[in-house]
C-alpha cells in the first residue's frame, strides 16, 4: 500500500481507526465510526505537540579531546542547560501513551544521524577517527522521548577530528536537514501499542509550500508539511522498517548530508 497526502492530513488511504483507546484524546483519525475491530491494524495518527518549554535552551558549554591510541581520538564534551530539568519524569498531555524513559528528560545525542544516545547529565564522551568530519545534532527532550521543537532547544555543530586528534568546529551548514529520532531499537507489550514517530528539522520550515517531510512506515507512505510528532499505532509484531526523506516544495527529494534516514525496529510480545 502506497499512499500520499500532506497537512492536514487526509487518512482516507490509510486504515481508519475505530477509538484512540490509549492515545491522547487530541489525536485524530479519518473515520471515528469505523468498526472497532479495525483498530487492531496499523495506522498513523499525528499529536497535539505542547509548546510547554518555550524558552528551554541547549548549548555546547565546551570540548575537549585527547589521543586514543594512533587513528583515533577521545572527544568529551559538556552542555549547558537552562530552563529544562533533566531526570524529571515529563507529566503532559502525552505522558503515559508510549514507551518512558524512567531516568526522566534528557538530551538526545545524535552523531551523523546514527541512533541516539540519551543523556542524563550534560555531558558525553565518544571516540572518533582520526581525519574525519562529523554532524552532531543535539536537543532535549522529554522522558518519553518526544523532542523540544522551541527555538533554542537544540545545538547542531558541524566539526572534524585532524590528523593530530584536535576538535575542529567547521562553518556552520546553512543547508536544509532532517534528523531521525524515534522509533528506536526494541519495543515489547504495551510499548507495541503506540510508537512514537518523531524527526527533527534542521534549516528548512515545513509548509504547504514550502519544504515536506516523506514518511515510509511499513508498506505506508505519507507526506507531511508540519513539523509535528506521530503515533504509529498496532504495528504488527517482529521488524518494522522506516524511512524519512526531505522533499523540496516541489516534490522532489532534497540531496546532501542529513536529508535521508533509515531505520529498523523491532516489536515482540
């Protein structure tokens, strides 16, 4: 099943579902009559997003780095936090729907759009090859993983480790970028229910006439031009497949670093 459609979204092609069951009350669907045997199948719904952290603000405070044997190196870096409490359980409008993090909020830690690492404390240490250049995007988030989209939420760096192990921040990207977030990794019992589908724009507003977001879930594929969260809701056990692309106001994907993701995870009983 291939479909498409931008915001507001139109689920017409999609499988309607009968009752939101555990889903935010805010959340719509195409077809509120529709059998509730129905929503048993998969289907995508989008989330009322509160800006609850309008003024939440990350930033890098400092970097360091240091020699790990003869091709690689140590960066340790460390944040600044202001207005957003990391380890505190987020209690909003969506809380207790999907998959939380019992640690609380934290910042989500995104190296050349591979998986996340969540951050508990403002600090991180990776290695890195020697001679090699790196997007880092960072941003907070709340305990169940949904991202803070106010405006100084998030730090994205581009820099590169020399030859000699050296931290090298590089001119800033003015290109238009999407990063992944969730879904990620392994989820069991009633995490399965509600998936939260959730990307983070980089240098682009989304628009009807402006940049979109493709969406591939499964064998569904949807377009959106809001920046905004989804609950993927009843997906069928065992691998799921995702996709995300950035589309220019014509259609047509975007080219360049950051603008496609990929990503597999998996849903047991």
């Amino acid at each position: 099943m291939k479909l498409k459609f931008s915001y507001p979204l139109v689920f017409s092609g999609l499988i309607a579902l009968a009752s939101l069951g555990a889903c935010n009350q805010n959340t719509k669907t195409a077809d509120s009559n529709a059998d509730s045997t129905i929503n048993k199948k998969m289907s995508i719904a989008p989330l009322a997003e509160a800006d609850d952290f309008p003024t939440a603000k990350l930033t890098v405070k400092d970097v360091s780095t240091e020699m790990v044997g003869t091709d690689s190196a140590k960066m340790m870096i460390n944040f600044d936090v202001a207005n957003y409490e990391l380890t505190k359980q987020t209690m909003d409008m969506n809380s207790g729907e999907c998959a939380n993090s019992d640690k609380g909020q934290h910042i989500h830690f995104i190296m050349d759009n591979k998986p996340y690492q969540a951050l508990y404390k403002p600090e991180n240490t990776v290695t890195l090859p020697l001679n090699s250049e790196h997007y880092l995007l960072c941003f907070l988030s709340r305990s169940y993983h949904l991202s803070v989209k106010s405006p100084n939420a998030a730090v994205l760096v581009h820099f590169k480790i020399d030859e000699k192990g050296n931290y090298v921040k590089l001119e800033e990207s003015k290109a238009p970028m999407l990063f992944y977030s969730r879904p990620k990794g392994e989820y069991a019992g009633k995490d399965t229910q509600n998936l939260l589908l959730d990307f983070y724009v980089k240098n682009a507003t989304l628009a009807s006439d402006g940049y979109k977001v493709k969406v591939d879930v499964g064998d569904t594929t949807f377009t959106v031009d809001k920046w905004q969260p989804y609950f993927i809701k009843n997906a069928p056990m065992g691998e799921l497949k995702l996709k995300i692309q950035l589309q220019d106001a014509n259609g047509k994907d975007v080219s360049g670093d950051n603008t496609m993701v990929e990503r597999t995870v998996t849903l047991k009983q």
